[in-house]
C-alpha cells in the first residue's frame, strides 16, 4: 500500500513510525512533514489545509490511504473532499468534525443525549456573557465556539479576568470568526485523563488512557502551551472508570452523532476531568492528540493500518486491539522563550546517540534540515518517548535521552511522568 499522513508534528512523526512498521505499507508519504519523518517517509511540500492541493497529489501518486493529523484540514472537509473524489481516508466528516470545531455543537449534543459536562451558557453578545459571569461567579471558563489553535480556552480566577477573556475573544478578535460565539462555563476541579477511542460510527474501542501536561513550567505552573509531555495509562483511570466512561460518555457519543445524521469515523477524543461528581467532558478533539499519540501509539501492538481500515470499512467488530503492558513517557523539548517568542535555526545535537538507546525514540515536531543539519524550526521542538515497566523506569530512561540531546535555549520540564 501506498499511505500519506498530513501534518507535520511529533503526532505525524509517531504515526508515520506506527504505519510504518505494518506490513501492509510499501511507501509512505508525508505532507508536509519535519526533518525527522523525511527520514522515514517521503516528505512533499503540500500545506496540511490545501485540501485540493493534497487530493491532487493522492490521485496523482495513487494514494491508498490517507491518514489526516490535525484538526484544521477535518474540520475544512478534507475527508468529504476525498471521499468525492473516491480516495479513501481515516478521519470524521466535516460534519462530524463539528465536535471538535464547535465547542457549542459539542455542548448542545451533550446536553441533549444526557452526556455529564461542565454547566455551561452561550453568547453572542459580551454585556451578557459578563452578566452572566458575575450571576455565577468565579472561578469560570470562557470559550470561543471555534478553531483557536488550542488558545481559545481561558480560566478566569476573576470577574475582570473574565471581562478581559471576553473582550479578546468577542471585540479584539483574537481568534476572528471563532469568536463570534462563546460559551461561558462552570470551572471544574479534578484530574485530567485523556481518552482516544477508535471507532467506526458504531463500534468504540478505546485506547489506553494517557495525560497531557499542557502548562509550560514544573508542577503546572506557567501558561499553557501546545503540551510539554505525556504520559500513558494514567494510574487514576480504574477499569471501574473506564468502564463508566465507555457507556456514559464514548458510547453515548457514537449513538448521538449518528442520531444527529453526522455519524462518527476515525479517533474520538474525549478530555475528561474526573471531578468529586464524577467524570465530566471538557473537550472534544476529532483526532489523535498530540503530545498524547507519541505515549499512546509505541503501547499499540496492533497494525494502526489494519485497524484504520477496518474503520473505514466498518467493520472495526472484527479486529482484536491489543496494548502492550508497558508505560510510556514523552518529554518535549521546547525552544528557549516558547511559548512566547522564540528564535529557530539553532542546531542539534546528540539526535544519533539517543536513538541508539534501547526503547527510547525521538518524534521531531519543529525541525527543519539546513545545509545537511537538522535544526529547530517551531516551539515545541521534539519530544523524547521511553518505555518502561513503570511510569518511574519510563520516565528515567526519557530523561536519559532529554539530557543528551543539545540545541541552545532547550528547555523542558523536569517532571513528566514522575510522582503521578
Ligand atoms: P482546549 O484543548 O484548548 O479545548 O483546552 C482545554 C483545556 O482547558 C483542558 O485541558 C482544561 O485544562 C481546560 N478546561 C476546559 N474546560 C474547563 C472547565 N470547564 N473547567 C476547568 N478547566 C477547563
Ligand atoms: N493534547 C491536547 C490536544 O491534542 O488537543
């Protein structure tokens, strides 16, 4: 088979490496790619959301499947566009990625089916929203309705924070059109668990549970940031848990998308908080998380192709999905500055060493190749993954890895994976 897979982060790198290793694959494209897919895969200089641009090059080199990364091109319709054109492809609809990219869809649905999420309100105008603020009071979470690149999310510890939250959103339009709307919500308390689940509209098999570390400094502290690690199975997701979740939120979701005429194909992402009232949805993604797929897909001991095509053929009931009885951690290097400004070029150095150690692998985010070197080309520059027999050993081997790798202004935190 011939496979390309759209993007170009460390989730494309751990993909790219996971389709790999199916026997199924005789070549793989990735568009656009990083430094360290193009030395897996061919890399073609095809931008993630230039739909058109993607179908033209998977009708030209005869694609058998494309695998789709982010959000973006989902939610622009890449899977209806190939469909159209009789390409086959993993990923929701555009319809279907309406869960991801309206967070007012998302909140309605689960209103509607009985799906437990924060109370929330929704508005179109900012007086409101901040009547509404100072009727609830704070903590609260303000949200614009669309795509914001993972920003659009604000936690008001204040009414003012919140009056400054709404005002960027729906005034300076921080995030433009997504801002039209926002939802305004009740601010839970809890741990994290991230669930991905494949399914194919009918069918849910969740794959193990993972956490992301969002923050960028030590013990969550600092603004957030596109993730600086990751770890999987989370200890706080019991199999009572995961049984609750699997029923109430993954099954329940399925069911209503499909009611809803927008039936669900590809990975589900549920973010949950496990809050003292239970599980509730914070968020919807309708893809593979990133930094999450880099600790979740080295644990996968099934063919990721087998099981994508299963999905697509609808028939993801027949196939046995097993999990290696590990754990996995991810510390990503970040550029010095990130996630504010930062400069790029920089070198880096001791990629070769750390790829030889045993159950350690690098996935490249932001690198870039320059005069036969690879340097840094984003903020979040690679992330280091280990497996161990415990998040402990896990943990100790992907900081063995992290300390050995070189590039000026790294900076990573120190805590991925250790006294969870
Ligand atoms: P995003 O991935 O950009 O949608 O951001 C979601 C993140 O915002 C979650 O991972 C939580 O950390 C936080 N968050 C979202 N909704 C709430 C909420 N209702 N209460 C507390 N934190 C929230
Ligand atoms: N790790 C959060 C996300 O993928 O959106």
């Amino acid at each position: 088979m011939k496979i390309m897979v759209v993007g170009s982060g460390g989730r494309e790198h751990t993909l790219t490496w996971k389709i790999m290793q199916s026997p199924l694959v005789d070549e793989i494209y990735c568009a656009p790619g990083n430094a360290g897919i193009s030395k897996l895969a061919n890399c073609v200089d095809i931008s993630a959301e230039d739909i058109k641009g993607l179908a033209d090059f998977a009708l030209d080199k005869k694609i058998d499947l494309t695998v789709v990364g982010p959000e973006a091109p989902l939610a622009l319709g890449i899977v209806d566009e190939f469909a159209r054109r009789g390409l086959k492809i993993f990923g929701p609809s555009k319809n279907a990625a309406q869960l991801e990219g309206s967070k007012i869809f998302a909140k309605e649905l689960m209103k509607k089916y009985g799906i437990p999420t924060a109370e929330y309100k929704v508005f179109d105008n900012p007086k409101e929203a901040q009547d509404f603020v100072k009727e609830i009071g704070t903590p609260v979470v303000i949200k614009a309705d669309g795509l914001a690149a993972g920003k659009g999310v604000i936690i008001a510890q204040t009414e003012k924070e919140a009056a400054a939250g709404i005002r960027r959103i729906m005034k300076d339009r921080e995030f433009g059109s997504a801002g039209d709307r926002i939802v305004v919500e009740e601010c839970l308390v809890g741990r994290e668990v991230s669930i991905l689940a494949f399914t194919d509209g009918e069918t849910v098999v969740p794959m193990v549970s993972s956490q992301d570390h969002k923050r960028v400094y030590d013990n969550d502290e600092g603004p957030n940031t596109g993730g600086m690690g990751a770890f999987a199975p989370s200890p706080f997701y019991t199999p009572e848990l995961a049984q609750i979740v699997e029923r109430d939120v993954l099954q329940k979701t399925v069911e209503a998308m499909k009611k809803e005429g927008c039936p669900y194909k590809g990975v589900l992402y549920a973010g949950l908080m496990l809050t003292s009232k239970g599980v509730k949805v914070l968020e919807y993604n309708c893809r593979f998380g990133d930094p999450e797929t880099q600790v979740v897909l080295p644990l996968l001991e099934t063919d990721l192709v087998h099981i994508m095509e299963a999905i697509i053929e609808d028939r993801l009931d027949e196939i046995e999905i097993k999990w290696k009885n590990k754990k996995a951690v991810c510390v990503v290097m970040a550029s010095g500055g990130y996630p504010m400004d930062y400069d790029k070029g920089f070198e880096i150095k001791g990629l070769e060493e750390v790829e030889k150690l045993e159950g350690v692998y690098i996935f490249h985010a932001g690198t870039a190749i320059k005069d036969g070197k690879i340097v840094t080309s984003g903020g979040r520059v690679l992330g280091v993954t280990a497996l161990g027999d415990e998040l402990k050993s896990a943990a100790e081997k992907a900081y063995t890895g992290v300390e050995r790798i070189y590039f000026e202004g790294a900076h990573y935190r120190k805590d991925i994976g250790i006294n969870q």
